[in-house]
C-alpha cells in the first residue's frame, strides 16, 4: 500500500538575528488510516514540520510526498492544489471567524474551495455537527461557545474538507483542563474511523492511547520513531527519559521488570493481587513463548489461577497446539476466541481490570521484559480495545 505521506530528508534553517536549524534531516512515512503522534520539547521543530506539510513554509531542502504521486515539496500550483485537495490543519488556537456561525465557518471552505453546492456543504457541515453533538450550536457565533466547543468546531470545519489527511497542532493547548477530553473523544472516534492524523501534542497519555506510531522531536532532529507502547519506555534515549519526567504520564504508575526470574514473579504476583473471579484478558495470545519464559514455574501460575477461579480472555489467530491443551483442560477458564484475519496485528499485552501489562519477548535468547501501567483510566481505555476485539471475534469451541 502506497503510504499517505512519505517525508524524506527534510531540513529548514531560519535565518533570524541567528542562524537556526528548525528541521535537520527528518525523515519519515505514514500509512493511511494510521495515527501518528509528534512529540518533543518546545522549539523542537513540530509546528514547522507540520507547517511544511500544509505549504504554509518552504522546507530548504528534502521531499515531501503525498499519496505516493504528489511532490508537494516543490511548491507549485500542482503542489498546492494538492495540499488544498487533501490536507486540512487545525491550529492551537481556535482561528474560527468571529463574523460567522458556526454554520457559516463549516461551509465557507468548501464551497469556495471545493466547489461545492451550498446545499450539499450544509447537509456534510449538519451531519458533523449532530455526529458531535454540536447542531444546536449552527446559528450561534463562535464568541458564544465555550473553549472546547470551538476547537472542535474547529476540527469540523477542517473535516467538512474530507481531507484525506488532518494535522492538527497542540489544538488543545489552550483548554482549560477540563475541556481537553472533550476534544480528545473527538479525536478518538476519528482515529477509529480510519482517518488519518499527525498529530502533535504534549499529553503522552493521550499520545499512548491513540497513536499508532509516535516521533520525537529533539532540536529539529527526529531522534525516534517507535510504537506508541515503546515509545514510553524508550528509556535507554536519556534525552527521551528527560522528556518523560517532565510530562503528563506518572513515572510511578510505570514499573519495569527485567529478566526471566522477574517475569515469572511479576506474573504470579498479578494473580496474587486480582480478586478471585477476575480476568485476564490478552488481545493477541501471547504465543508458546510465553510458556517458554514461564518455565517450570508455570505449574504454580496455573495452580494459583485455577484456585482463584481467574479466567484467561484471549484473541488470536490461530490456536497453537499448547493453547488448545490449556484450554481443554479448563474449558471455564480459558475462553479462547479467533480474531478476524483483517486486524492489524495487536500488542503483547494483557488488561487486567487495574493495570496494563505489556510483555516484552525479543528475540529467542532475549531477557523477557514486564513493563506495567498501573493507572486506572488507561486500563480502561485498553480494556475498550480488548472488548471491541473481543465482540468481533469467533469463541473456540
Ligand atoms: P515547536 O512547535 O516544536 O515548539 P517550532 O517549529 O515552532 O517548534 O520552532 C522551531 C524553532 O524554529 C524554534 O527555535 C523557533 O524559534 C524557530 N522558528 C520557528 N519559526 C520561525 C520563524 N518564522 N523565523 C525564525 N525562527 C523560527
Ligand atoms: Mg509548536
């Protein structure tokens, strides 16, 4: 699949009082339907990246490419018209027109831009508003609603574009805090509808939860691009491991637990804190390696969960041999259920109903890894996941 944007080599230097570099060699792709988060330190280069993939500034130097045909890094009237046919950008502070409704500020861009009837801009800008519960707002000016509701008119309005990619830029930044998951749940329900985002925020936790991929930026140098999960426990970068102190996601709901003695411990000790009744619930099997760390220890595990009466939810693709041993041996507390071969393929993790636990394997001969979120609201936020995963999967008789 032909990525959405390819990103090469990309530099921009401005020349100020000072010389200085904002992008130094960035260089990375996107898939389409994929979410991508783009965080780093203040001044480290995001709104220029993303004001260069909207053609609001000229990179000096490097490729932009869009939709694997489009080279909008040459800045010509193609370039833009496929900026203007495909990208829509949302800024931090809500730049709606103070003179328009909330109706008037949806419409304008498409009919100008896009050509579109007044009628058929109307009924896409109805349909957003009620999707968003924001319909009642159509006739009111933006000075009338509240931070929240005008950022997420905001991103309406760049939606009413059916842009095939959003960026959006720290669009939360100037929300009271309890505006922000307000925008936040907007934000969710389009990832999982498959639009396409770069997205740049400071909240990792929000960054974890949606991304797909996440790339920091350090000094105008793309210093990472790893998944959302490795992202936070990407502790071996110091500058990376600065950056998290400094953020939203509580160094002291993150343990990290290294070598096969302690992955064997940590997993006994989940059983020893759940209450007896509870689950365990792995989207994606964790597969024989599992067994393979757990060693001999295992028969304790088992022993221990067969006691407390804690069943094993989990999602795979295939049953391996082991897995239907485990699960004809206690049909009750093993329920076994196969995914549909279209999903991306899921983490190594498990949800239990206060922590994440994600399971680092590695290669054969690697020291397994435990690295767990206790913290309530993202096992919940993973627990939704898992439940979507699990509706729409077969049970294994
Ligand atoms: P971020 O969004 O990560 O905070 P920016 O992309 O806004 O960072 O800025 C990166 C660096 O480039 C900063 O040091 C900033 O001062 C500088 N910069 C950004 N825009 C301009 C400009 N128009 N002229 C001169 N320097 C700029
Ligand atoms: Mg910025």
């Amino acid at each position: 699949m032909t990525p959405i944007l390819e990103v090469k080599n990309l530099s921009k230097t401005f020349y100020g009082v000072k010389k200085h570099v904002a992008l130094s060699n960035v260089s990375f792709d996107m898939n389409r339907g994929e979410v991508v988060c783009l965080v780093g330190p203040s001044g480290s280069g995001k709104s220029t990246l993303l004001r260069c993939l909207a053609g609001l500034e000229e990179a000096d130097k490097g490729e932009i490419v869009l939709l694997g045909e489009h080279n909008i890094s040459q800045y010509d009237e193609k370039a833009t018209d496929a900026i203007k046919d495909n990208i829509s950008f949302v800024f931090q502070d809500f730049n709606l027109w103070p003179h328009k409704t909330v109706m008037e500020n949806i419409t304008f861009a498409p009919v100008l831009k896009k050509k579109m009837s007044v009628d058929e801009a109307k009924k896409t800008a109805s349909s957003l508003l009620k999707r968003f519960d924001l319909y009642d707002k159509k006739d009111i000016y933006p000075d009338f609603l509240s931070g929240g509701q005008k950022q997420r008119v905001a991103i309406i309005r760049a939606l009413a574009m059916q842009p095939k990619l959003l960026l959006l830029d720290e669009i939360t930044s100037a929300l009271d805090p309890e505006l922000i998951s307000s925008v936040f749940n907007l934000i969710k329900i389009l990832a999982k509808e498959g639009q396409s985002m770069l997205i740049v925020t400071h909240h990792l936790k929000f960054a974890t939860e949606i991304a797909d991929k996440i790339l920091f930026l350090d000094n105008g140098h793309l210093v990472q691009e790893s998944s959302a999960r490795d992202f936070v426990f990407a502790q071996k970068n110091p500058r990376i491991a600065d950056f998290l102190r400094s953020v939203s996601l509580d160094k002291e709901e993150i343990s990290i637990y290294r070598g096969t003695d302690q992955f064997q411990a940590f997993q006994i000790g989940v059983l020893k804190r759940l209450k007896s009744g509870s689950s365990i619930c792995v989207p994606g099997s964790s597969g024989d390696r599992w067994f393979d760390v757990m060693g001999d220890s295992y028969k304790i595990y088992d022993k221990e969960r067969i006691e407390k009466n804690i069943s094993w939810k989990m999602t795979m693709y295939e049953e391996s041999p082991r897995d239907k041993e485990t699960r004809l041996l206690h049909p009750e507390l093993n329920e076994y259920r196969l995914m549909p071969k279209n999903l991306k393929n899921p983490a190594n993790y498990f949800v239990v109903e206060d922590a994440v636990v994600i399971q680092v394997f590695g290669e054969k001969g690697d020291e397994p890894a435990i690295i767990e979120i206790k913290n309530k609201s993202v096992a919940e936020s993973y627990m939704s996941y898992f439940k979507l995963l699990w509706d729409q999967s077969e049970p294994i008789k």
